[in-house]
C-alpha cells in the first residue's frame, strides 16, 4: 500500500458503502451529495434483490469512480476482484467467505487498499498475517442492509483489540448511525462504514455533514481525555 497507515486511518473516518439496490433515487446523485457532505472514503457494493451485474454493474462502477477521483476519495470494489483489477481501483473489501485475502492481496499487488472484514479476534489476526490493510468489524448494531449478516456484536470486539495492542486501521460497520457513531469511535475505531444512514437519507448531504460532525466532535473529546 503506497499510502501511510496514518493516512489509510483518515480516509477510514467516514466510510460510505453502497450500490444502485441501496439508493431510493440515481446513486451517482446520491454520491455526489454524500462527497460534498464530506465521505473520506466509497466501497462499491453492488449486492442484493435487483443489482446490476455485468457491463451496466461496470458501467455504473466506472461512473460512481469518476466522481470520486474528481474529489480525491479512494474507490473500493466490494468482493469483485476481477473488476477493481480492471477498472485500477484503489483496492477491494472482501469477507470471510470470499476470496482469500492472501490471495487477494498477491493479485492486487503492495500499492492497493486490501480490507477484510472479521467477526473474532484470531480473524483479525489472520487478516493481519495474510496482508490486509484495514479490518471491518460487524456488524456492531442491528441492520436491515445485510440479509446474511453474522450476529450483531455491539463494540466489544474493537475495544478488545485495542486492549490487545492491535493497531491495524479498523471500521466498524452495520447499523451505525449519527445517534450511536460516537460510541464506535470511544471503542478504537479510526471511523465507521454506513449504507443506510447516508444512502437512504432524503437529505444526504446534510446527514453525511452530521455523522462528520458527531464523529468530530467525539476524536476532540478523546484528545482531551489524554
Ligand atoms: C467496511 C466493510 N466491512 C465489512 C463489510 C462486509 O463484507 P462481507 O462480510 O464480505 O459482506 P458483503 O459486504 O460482501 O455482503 C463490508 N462490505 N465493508
Ligand atoms: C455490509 C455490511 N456488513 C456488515 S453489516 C453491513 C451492512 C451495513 O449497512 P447499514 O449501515 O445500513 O446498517
Ligand atoms: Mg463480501
């Protein structure tokens, strides 16, 4: 990865994943809206009942990347290896049921963002060893985006890593919202990973300045606790 850890932890901050299934109106309004209200980084998740696949996932893929290289915001792929390597994204989120992240990460090559998401301690552990970049952990509260989605783990987990002396970059993810953002960053998170709570938002720009806010407002209470 050609980017500084530090550097990976700020565009970890605000982290939007979304796809055309999770967008009442046009997704490219709805990321441009979300850029100005100020996402630090956009995961291309195009998943579930009615997704595009094929050239019009690509098309609208290359369309959503547009714009975020015009705003200097790194474009993730969602679980399609063969896509990021095309379209020469800044990297892939994969799972634990996707391709293997030490395979990944052989394809992408250093200078990619590889993520992987972990529900345990020994997973982090082994997406550590096998050479991602950041983990997503989740999902931390109840979600309604993702059908599959492991058991709903709360915190604990981050603040156990943190314990542990884990320093990999990490999100939290599924159910996050301005209402509870804060306690996902006191638990060690460099930032959170949203669909619904920008995506489905009839104001996005607004709600997207105020998980900024909210998520500014607690790294300032941070600091000062030390
Ligand atoms: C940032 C982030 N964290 C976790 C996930 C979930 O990935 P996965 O478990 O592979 O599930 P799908 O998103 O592929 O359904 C994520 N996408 N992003
Ligand atoms: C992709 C994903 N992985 C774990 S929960 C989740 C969905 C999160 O969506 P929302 O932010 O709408 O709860
Ligand atoms: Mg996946």
């Amino acid at each position: 990865m050609s980017r500084s850890i530090e550097d990976l932890r700020a565009c970890l901050k605000l982290y939007l994943v979304m796809g055309s299934t999770n967008c009442q109106g046009d997704p490219l309004i709805v990321l441009d809206e979300a850029i100005q209200g100020g996402i630090t980084l956009f995961q291309f998740r195009e998943k579930g009942e009615g997704a595009l696949v094929g050239d019009a996932k690509e098309q609208l893929a290359r369309q959503l990347q547009a714009r975020c290289q015009a705003h200097g915001v790194p474009f993730i792929v969602n679980d399609d290896v063969e896509l990021a390597i095309r379209m020469e994204a800044d990297g892939v989120h994969i799972g634990q049921d996707d391709e293997p992240a030490d395979q990944v990460r052989q394809r992408l090559g250093a200078h990619r963002i590889v993520g992987v998401s972990a529900h345990s301690m020994a997973e982090v552990e082994r997406a550590i060893s096998d050479g991602a970049d950041y983990v997503g952990i989740g999902p931390i509260y109840p979600t309604a985006t993702k059908k599959d989605a492991k058991a709903v783990q709360g915190t604990r987990l981050i603040q156990e890593l943190r314990e542990q002396g884990l320093t990999i970059p990490l999100v939290g993810i599924g159910g996050i919202t301005a209402e509870n953002a804060s306690d996902v960053i006191l638990a060690g998170a460099d930032g959170i990973a949203v669909v619904s709570a920008i995506s489905m938002s009839t104001q996005v720009k607004q709600s997207t300045e105020r998980l900024i806010f909210e998520l500014g407002r607690y790294r300032g209470a941070m600091k000062e606790d030390t």
